[in-house]
C-alpha cells in the first residue's frame, strides 16, 4: 500500500491509523489500537511510534493485524512546540467559485515551492500518530518537524497535492467533510481517491458530517457530525480515524468534551500558533497558509 512513497518516508507512514477505543474507569490508561502489516512471522507490543503499520491494507483487501497499546488517559504537563500548517485549495486561483475561496487556494507552483523551502531548511514532515506520541509523552519528535494539513477534502489534494508530495517523500493529513465525500459535487475527493491519498502518504482525518457550525447545535446533533463522520470514513478506510478538524474552527469547551466523548485523539482549530498545550490536545492551533503568503511569507512565518 506504500508503494507510492520513497523509502526514506516510509517508517513516518507506517506509524499511522491510531485510535481510543475505550478508557479505564476513573482515569486510566487510554486503549488504543495500532494495525501492522501482515503476514508477520513475529509479533511485537512495542509502542505505536516505532512498531511497523500501513494505513489502508483493510480498504485495499489486505489482511491486518492489530496490537493492542496503551497510552496515559492524561498527558504530562508542557506543551510542544510543531507548526501545523492550514491549507485549503492548491489549484488556479482563476478557477475559484468564490473570493472566499480564492483566498484560500494557492498555486501549485507556489505550493511545490513552499515545499521546496522546508525540505531546504531541514523540517521534517510528521504524522498524526507522531504528533500524538509527543503530546502524550511517549515519543520524541524528529528535529524540525512540522504537520501538513489541508481543510474540507478537495480533489486537487488527490490530484496535484500527492503527486507533489510523493516526490519529496513528504506526509500531511486531509480532513474531509463526509457529506461532500458521499455527494455529487465533483469538486471534493469521493471514495477511491481517499484510499489513492491514503496509500500515497496523506493521511484522512473528519471535517464532521455537513460542515456545519458544532457550537450552534444540541448535544445529540453535534455528537451526530462528530461520530457520523467518524463511523463514514472507518467503513471507507477499513481502519479507525481518531483525528479531528473542527469545521471553520469553530468550538468551544462543550464541543472539545464531546470530541473526546466521541474518540478523537487530536483535534485542529483556525486559532494561530504553532505551541500545544499538552492537557489540550484535542485544541490544537494552526498557521494559515493563503493565497498571499507565497514563499516570502511562508518563510516569514516559519522563520
């Protein structure tokens, strides 16, 4: 299912498909599962940043194996330091439907740019589960290491985000809005092209169920975005999808309590900052990238 990344990328993707599956009671350790690739001659516990998995075997008809691991109900106390980069579009600007979304899509050639600057001042590009690992205190990230990511699910992250990044031997995540992954709308990425992305490095995270504002709704239909999406992208992927993006960044301590309450991990919000605050993982700040940062900006931005 690698067989779209370069060697050098490929232990950073094996490490991905991490989920809560359950805690003890009065604030144990948190369960989590790890798939591995099979078949195996040997077996290991060892934890999620270092023992081998692929995203995207049960999707693709392969047989997986699960690990059980465990990992601190509680992070410890400190924050991490990782910029986690916002993108939207990478497409014409002149394609756009909407200023709005023109301010949000940036140009491929900028983009293989932006890419070209980091590899050039040694960041690293992490995963979900590596950032995870770190927050939680049971891994050390590589020097350097920054987290790509790109809002709503649209098709040039399939397209011409991947191809992009396969060359450099880079990871990031797509949270995509199931309801538009399901529906007719051609400008976001259906079905195959999740598990073409998936299988090509970038991992899948939710945008809920419609995009809708999380903070405006009840309880139970807040709980039915977050764990609808959820539900959606596991039968699609063949594997757990424990990360979050809140739609337009939009929460609040009621909707943090109930992304827990449904399982994610690690949540994103639109508030900048590249400083996470180890008790809030599920809060986690981001820096915009738009149609105006270009390469000055970006370099500006991350110094």
């Amino acid at each position: 299912m690698l067989r779209h990344v370069n060697p050098r990328a490929r232990a950073t993707i094996k490490m991905m498909a991490l989920a809560v599956v359950g805690a003890a009671v009065g604030g144990g350790a948190v369960a989590v599962v790890q798939r591995s690739e099979a078949p195996s001659k040997r077996t290991t516990s060892r934890s999620s940043s270092t023992s081998p998995s692929s995203s995207g075997d049960t999707a693709a008809g392969r047989t997986a194996t699960t690990a059980a691991v465990t990992r601190p109900a509680t992070p410890p106390p400190g924050s991490v330091r990782v910029p986690i980069l916002m993108y939207h579009r990478v497409s014409n600007p002149a394609t756009s439907r909407s200023h709005l979304e023109r301010s949000l899509t940036v140009a491929p050639r900028v983009f293989a740019q932006q890419l070209n600057w980091l590899r050039a001042h040694h960041y690293v590009t992490i995963t979900q589960t590596q950032l995870a690992d770190a927050i939680y205190g049971t891994a050390e990230l590589p020097k350097n290491p920054v987290m790509i990511t790109f809002d709503d699910g649209y098709v040039d992250i399939s397209n011409t985000v991947l191809p992009l990044m396969h060359k450099r031997g880079m990871v990031a995540t797509a949270y995509v809005i199931t309801d538009r992954v399901l529906g007719a709308d051609r400008a976001f990425m259906k079905v195959p092209a999740l598990r073409r992305i998936e299988s090509g490095g970038i991992e899948v995270g939710s945008h809920s169920v419609s995009h809708a504002d999380l903070t405006t709704l009840s309880d139970a239909a807040a709980m039915r975005e977050l764990e609808g999406s959820r539900r959606v992208l596991e039968r699609i992927l063949g594997h757990p999808v424990p990360w979050l993006c809140y739609p337009a960044g939009r929460y609040d301590a009621r909707i943090e309590a109930l992304a827990s309450r449904a399982g994610y991990v690690l949540a994103t919000t639109t508030e900048p900052g590249a400083t996470h605050d180890r008790s809030r993982p599920l809060a986690l700040s981001r820096v915009r990238i738009s149609d105006t940062t270009g390469v000055s900006g970006f370099s500006a931005i991350l110094g």
